[in-house]
C-alpha cells in the first residue's frame, strides 16, 4: 500500500529536530558576559528553599506500562495494551529542560467493521469469499507494534517535587498488521489480498507529543502518569486503506498511550554546580545545589561561606548598597559592616559622593577625620584645602588663601598709623599715613556664598567679623556695599543676587554692632569685572564684596 504524503514532511522534521538539539544546549552553557552596573541600592537577600529531589544533572531510566487506544476506520472502544523503557537526561545548567528517549512494544486492538461509507472498497480489500466474517461487526483484532523515539521535555515546574512536563519528538513504528501477517501467499510470494505490500511498508516515521506528571518519592525515585499521542503517515495500522479512484485517501491512521512510569536517577553528583560545596553541605546552609552563586553577586558561595564569610544567600550583607563582590573583590571593605572605617560615613557614600577612603578615617592624614571635614567644607582629600600653606587642622580660614600669622585668614585693613622720622635725638611727627578715603573702596576676599544663593558661608564670618572690627575702629567712615557677580546666569538674575548678597553683608554687620546708617547697599552684577570670565579664577575675582567709602 501507498504511504501519505506527509511522511517526507515529517523525514524533514526530524532531520531539523535532531540538529536543533545540539547547538540548544551549546547555547545554554555560554555565560552572560554582560558587563554590570553597580546598584547603589540595598538588594534583598535571595533565600533559596532547598530541594535536593529534583533530578537536574542526573540520568533517568524508567520503566513504562500503559494502554493503547486506536485511531483510524475502525475506532471503537477497544483499548490494547504496552510497556516499554524511557531514559532522560535533565540538564544541569537549564533545569526546565531535558532530552530523552523511548522504546516501547505492545498491541492495538479494534474491531473490523464494515460501514456504509466504505462501500465497495471495502470489499476490494476483505473479499467475502476470503473473509466470510467481513460484514460481521465484532471481528476483534490487532496490531503488534514497536517503537523507538527521541524527544525534547520541557519541565514546567522545575525543583518541585510534584513536576509536570512536556514533551515532543520523533520517532519509528514498526508495526505488524494481524490481517495482513494471517494473510497467505500467492504464486507471485505476494499476499493474496496486499499485492502491493512490502516489508519496509511495515515502517513508519512518525511525530509524537506528551504530557505527564512525576512525584519523586525519594531523591532517587519518582513515580508518574504520562500520556502520548503518535502521529502516523501509514494508513494501514489497521490493515485496511481505504481507496477512491484507485488513489489512497490521506486518512493516516494514529494511537495513543496512557499510562504509568516508574524512575530511577544514577550518576548522583556530590556537587553539582561545581562550587566546592557538597550538595549536602549546601543543604544545610540554605544555598541553591544547582547555582554556584546563590545570591547572584558575583562571589562564588565556596568564597562567601569559606574566605570572606559573608551571606551567601545575601548579595548584600551589610544592606549598605554595595555587594559582597563589590566590597571584597573591588573596594576591600567590609562586606558586614556599612562603615568599614568607623569614621561615621557610610562606605557607599564615601565611594559614590566623597570619593574617600573608606577603609581610613582620616583619608588625607591631615589629623581632621573626613567627616569633619565635609561638616567644616575643607576637601578630606588634601591636607591643605585653600593652598595657603596652612595646613586644615590650623587654618581658621581653610576655603580662603591667608598669611601663616593671621592663621591663614585675608587680613584685615589696618588702622592709620604715624609716619616717623628720626632726627638726631628726638622722633618727630611729620605726617600720618593715609588710610581708607572717601572715594576709595576695600575689598576684601574670601566672603563666599552658597552657590546661586545670597547664604553667606561659615567660614566667610570671620573675615566679616573684622571688616565689623574696622568699622567700629573707623566711627566716622560711612560705607556703601557693594556686590558683585561673575557672568554664569542670566544679566536680570545676577544684578538681582548682587543685591541680595550685599544686603546680606548689612544685615551681619548691623548684627555686630554696626550703626545701620552707616551702611548702604547697591548690586552691580556682572557689570564690574576685575577679570576675565572664561576661566575659574578670573571668575573668582569677580565674585566680591566691595566696602566703598562715601563720607569720612
């Protein structure tokens, strides 16, 4: 008899099935090399639950019995029977899927019927005077048939100890039809009623695809259901094809299995994910068999548990924002500890804002601790933050440039002093050196604001303080304030803050005593420049506090 078309198809199918499966697990092994951005935020820890029953890594062998139930002309309630042997390997490094293979044996069974739309052809291939029983309606027979499959499984629920599964494939029939192998020779050595059947026609290349339940009751075995449907291109499984206009109708026939499974897993591998951790080691401490790194932060769970100590079930121990791998491998702090060094800075805000040590207190060895620092606004990486040749720990002025004898503090304008000159044995007065003039102006730098604001600094106080002491020295001197911008921002907005910063000296110095009559204020912006504005330092000079005398 005649195959369907489809069984060419299906050669095809399996050929690409076959291929496919190589370079799938290929692809699994290769690691991500993505490289990683570090997370400044605490991560949660990863608990994993321990199941040491699912079989990943392990070689399956089970043993199968099931019913059969026939698919074709004669479909009835007749259910045969089978049994076979299944093996399976689930892949270590992707437990959702495994591959697998199946040989089986076992009988269909169904009744020949005649029926009313078989017509004539029926009796083309079961002539009465051959068969006297062909228009009975019980005629009970059957197929014997064998299997040999391979097939892919997708684990639905992997490291549960109830698993369901999937799976798909291909294999070979080979399959002996009872009226056919009961029906004799002719001359020819063909059969009487199959003429055109050959032996290979007893071969069929099918599809098949499954479902199925397993229950591992110990780590070793495990019970299940499956069931298996065959798609078959051979429309003689039944030993009747049905003809019209001496072609074969495309009817293929099919059959299914239900049944049960009994598993055995060998090759039990002490440490499955290569860690250095037995398998029961890693039981006891709640980290994932199957997973190198449980908590998915880089460090290996054998150096987390053996050289660093740290939580292998956490990525970040201390809940400081940094992983264990960042704070080991990258920084050398201490993965338990949020402040390695004590200083009272988190370790993340020492690495990612201040950009210190966070393993020394005191980053730039100054004597002043970096927290201090960065509360005094001197720069806990340098010793010397204003370059004045006094170091932090003595400068009183440390974001202003001043002479060693005034503590490194600008000083202030001095009072007039007498010019001398000696003649013979007497000293004579001959005139004072002049001081401040009306017209003249003081400026002295070093009184800083907030950025973009009108706050005046801390550490601009003291050198207020003396422009105060001046004042007070200086009872007749009436001044105007005068501010001054550089030229980042808009020409409205800094004659706007120019003000506003010089009405902000006035309110200081009223506050140390000063007469408010005596004070004036005016903002100029950027409209004075001192120097230029395309560099740091000309921008710098540009940003002043000016004390011009208006009446003496």
């Amino acid at each position: 008899m005649q195959q369907c078309d489809c069984c060419y198809r299906i050669h095809y199918a399996l050929l690409l099935l076959l291929l496919a499966m190589a370079p799938v697990c290929t692809r699994a092994q290769q690691p991500d090399t993505t490289a990683q951005q570090p997370d400044t935020t605490a991560r949660a820890p990863r608990y994993y639950k321990s199941q040491a029953l699912y079989p990943n890594g392990r070689l399956e062998i089970g043993l199968l019995g099931f019913g059969t139930k026939y698919f074709g002309e004669y479909t009835d309630r007749n259910t045969g029977w089978g049994a076979g042997f299944m093996t399976r390997y689930f892949l270590p490094f992707l437990p959702e899927v495994g591959i697998g293979a199946r040989v089986t044996h076992g009988r269909l069974l169904y009744e020949r019927r005649y029926k009313e739309r078989f017509g004539d052809d029926f009796f083309r291939q079961f002539p009465e005077e051959d068969f006297p029983d062909a228009r009975l309606q019980q005629v009970l027979r059957s197929t014997k048939i064998t299997t040999g499959e391979a097939f892919l499984i997708l684990n639905l629920f992997p490291y549960h100890r109830l698993n369901y599964y999937a799976f798909g494939g291909g294999g070979v029939l080979s399959f002996q039809v009872q009226d056919i192998t009961e029906n004799p020779l002719n001359g020819n050595g063909n059969k009487v009623n199959y003429p055109d059947f050959k032996d290979e026609s007893e071969i069929d290349f099918h599809l098949l695809g499954g479902i199925g339940i397993d229950y591992y009751i110990t780590k070793n075995i495990s019970v299940g259901v499956q069931g298996v449907y065959h798609k078959l291109c051979t429309d003689i499984l039944d030993g009747y094809a049905q003809l019209r206009d001496s072609v074969t109708l495309t009817n293929p026939d099919a059959y299914a299995e239900f049944g049960f499974k009994l598993s055995y897993y060998l090759f039990d591998d002490e440490d499955i994910d290569g860690d250095g951790i037995p398998n029961s080691r890693e039981e006891e401490l709640g980290t994932n068999p199957y997973e190198s790194d449980t908590d998915e932060d880089g460090v290996d769970d054998y150096a987390e548990v053996e050289t660093y100590r740290s939580n292998p079930l956490n990525s970040d121990s201390d809940g400081d924002g940094l992983s264990d791998s960042e704070e080991t491998t990258k920084y050398g702090t201490n993965p338990f500890s949020p402040d390695t060094d004590g200083d009272g800075l988190p370790d993340i805000a020492e690495i990612t804002l201040h950009h210190t040590d966070p393993r020394k207190a005191d980053s730039d060895d100054d004597g002043l601790d970096d927290p201090e620092e960065i509360t005094r606004g001197t720069d806990p990486l340098k010793g010397d933050t204003d370059g004045d040749g006094t170091g932090d720990l003595e400068d009183k002025c440390p974001g202003v440039p001043g002479p060693p004898e005034t503590y490194g503090c600008p000083q202030a304008p001095k009072a007039a002093k007498p010019e001398v000159q000696v003649v013979r044995d007497t000293v004579e007065v001959i005139r004072e050196v002049r001081t401040i003039e009306k017209g003249e102006s003081y400026t002295p730098y070093g009184i800083n604001f907030k950025r973009g604001k009108a706050i005046i600094e801390v550490e601009s106080e003291i050198i207020l303080d003396d422009v105060a002491k001046w004042l007070r020295d200086n009872t007749t001197l009436m001044v105007e304030i005068r501010g001054h911008t550089d030229a980042e921002g808009s020409e409205e907005a800094n004659m706007l803050l120019s003000k506003q910063r010089a009405e902000s000296v006035r309110d200081y110095l009223i506050l140390q005593g000063i007469d408010p009559n005596r004070l004036g204020t005016k903002g100029y912006g950027e409209s004075w420049p001192l120097g230029t504005n395309d560099t740091e330092k000309g921008r710098a000079r540009n940003r002043r506090i000016e004390f011009y005398v208006t009446e003496k």
